[in-house]
C-alpha cells in the first residue's frame, strides 16, 4: 500500500540495466532492488509493463520512496525541507539539461524524464505536497486529505502512465481516481503503524464528527468512533475507485501497468470492511499471498 518505511513470485523478475543488459531476480539494478524492498506493489505492477520501460517506472517509483521516506529521516521540519530541496534542484537539473548528480536515484530518473519527455508539473508537484508530511497537524477536511492524495499518489501515476505513452484527457482522468483511491487505502492500512507515533491522517471534521478520542487513536484501541471514521474513509477510497472503473472501457491495455493498484487497494478495502473497519486487526497486516495472482488475472482480463 501506501509507503511507509520499515512497512512473488511474479510472471516474470527480469529488468533491463540503462545498457540494455537484462538482469536476474539476483542482479536487479539499483532502482528495482529499492523498490522491490520497500515498495512491494509497485514493484509487482511494473513486471506487467513492457520490459523496455520497466527501468524508467523502477526509477520512478525509486524516486517516489525516497522523498516519501524524507520525513521519517530527519528530526527538524527545516532539514526534510533541505532534502526535499535537493530533490527539488535534481530535477530541475533534469528538465534543464545541467548536470546530472552522481545517485543511485537521480541517474536513471534524468534518464526516463529525458527519454519520455515526462512533466516538470507533476514532479513539482510531488515534491511541494511531501512538504506537507513534516506538519504535525492532521488534514481539515476529507476534501484536504484528497489534495494530499491526489498530490503524493495520483501525480505519480500521471507520470506512470507518460512513461507507459497513455497521455490522455480520459485516461489520465481515470489514473486521478486511481491515484486518490489507492492513497485512501493506503493511509487506513497504514494506520496501525502511524497511530504510535501520533501521527494522524483522519480529517480533524470526521474526528470531531465521530467523537474519535485521540488517545484511543495513539493506544490502537478500535472504539466505535474510530471505525466509523475508518468507514468513511473507505466509502471515500471506494467511490474513487468505482469512477475509476466506470471508465474501463475507454482505457487501453498499455495503461494497465499504471492502473493495477486499483486491484491492490479494492482488495486491501474488502478486507478491512470484513473486520469490521478495525483498521488495527492484527490480520489487516498479513500479505496477501495471492497479490501477483490477482495482478496477473486483471492483466489478463483487462481490468483495474
């Protein structure tokens, strides 16, 4: 689900290195090894995408875990904001044609924007709203919590689906309720691990709504309040996927690759609805060990 650090055998583990050289599930180049630690779902979507633009969807997603994770490696707000500058100044490198600096990350990432002509506007975008995750406070309002998660989740599917040449009014559309919906998802699987550390994304209007008690939030005790707030996220996370869907018809089979975490947060929301919208259920944090499956089934049958 959604990235948090410290958070299959799939149809085929190979991945081009830039040389054009293919690699074995024991040689994955720099990129591909990160996310396939610290990504696994993304990491088991790019495997359906053509190979040649695997090494470009690996740099991407490498380059989405790595200011995604600026938060949890720094203990001021003004030094994520360093990092997140640095990022801000490689990209810009990137798109300026100056030089590029010698990472792991920002090597093959130079390579994909340049090679696909990606969007500036929506790296910048990405970088400006993981300023967010070094404000302590919780989002005002489920609307504020969509923006997050149209910023930090949907923009990377955007360029997920340039890199895979769906450009697209209709598509990209559908890649937005992917996007939010897979992000919704994301953050109530997440929670077990974010409640200990105060950190909160339920929407202070829900809280208050709910009557969600804080220190019930941080004890990882599942009141009524707290599922009911949990309900009302994954109604949100659910109606964004259903629009993503009603558009199936209209998206092509190219585009899949960019879509599937539509499957992967679809099934993460029947499960924590059989829980009874506990989203602390000790269960909730067991894989799915049928994930790559069912991956491979909406491949197949052309579905998100």
């Amino acid at each position: 689900m959604a990235i948090i650090p410290g958070y299959v055998k799939a149809i085929s583990r190979k991945t081009p290195f830039p040389d054009g050289r293919s690699a074995k599930a024991d040689r994955l180049s720099p990129v591909a090894a990160l996310v396939q630690r610290h990504d696994r779902d993304r990491y088991q979507t790019v495997l359906f995408a053509p190979v040649a633009r695997r090494e470009a969807l690996f740099a991407l997603y490498a380059f989405n875990y790595e200011i995604a994770r600026v938060r949890e490696r720094v203990t001021e707000p003004i030094l994520g904001r360093m990092r997140l500058e640095w990022w801000r100044e490689a990209v810009a490198a990137a798109f300026d044609g100056g030089p590029v600096r010698h990472h792991i990350v920002v090597e093959p990432l130079t390579a994909a924007i340049r090679e696909y002509s990606l969007s500036r506007a929506h790296f910048d975008r990405l970088i400006d709203m993981r300023e967010n995750d070094l404000d302590v406070e919780p989002p005002a309002s489920l609307e504020a919590l969509a923006d997050y998660a149209e910023g930090t989740s949907a923009r990377l599917v955007y360029l997920a689906l340039e890199i895979l040449g769906a450009r697209d009014r209709p598509t990209t559309l559908v890649g937005f309720h992917v996007g939010i919906g897979y992000a919704l998802a994301g953050l109530l699987h997440a929670m077990p691990y974010l409640a200990p550390t105060g950190r909160r994304f339920i929407p202070t209007d829900i809280a208050a709504r709910t009557g969600l008690d804080d220190a019930d939030y941080r004890a990882l005790r599942a009141r009524p309040a707290l599922r009911a707030a949990s309900s009302e996220l994954a109604t949100a996370a659910s109606r964004h996927l259903a629009s993503a869907r009603s558009h199936r018809a209209t998206i092509a089979r190219s585009a899949l690759p960019a879509l599937l975490p539509a499957i992967i947060a679809q099934r993460s929301l029947t499960r924590l609805k059989r829980a009874g919208y506990d989203p602390f259920e000790p269960s909730l944090t067991i894989r799915d060990p049928l994930q790559s499956w069912r991956l491979g089934v909406a491949m197949l049958l052309g579905r998100f």
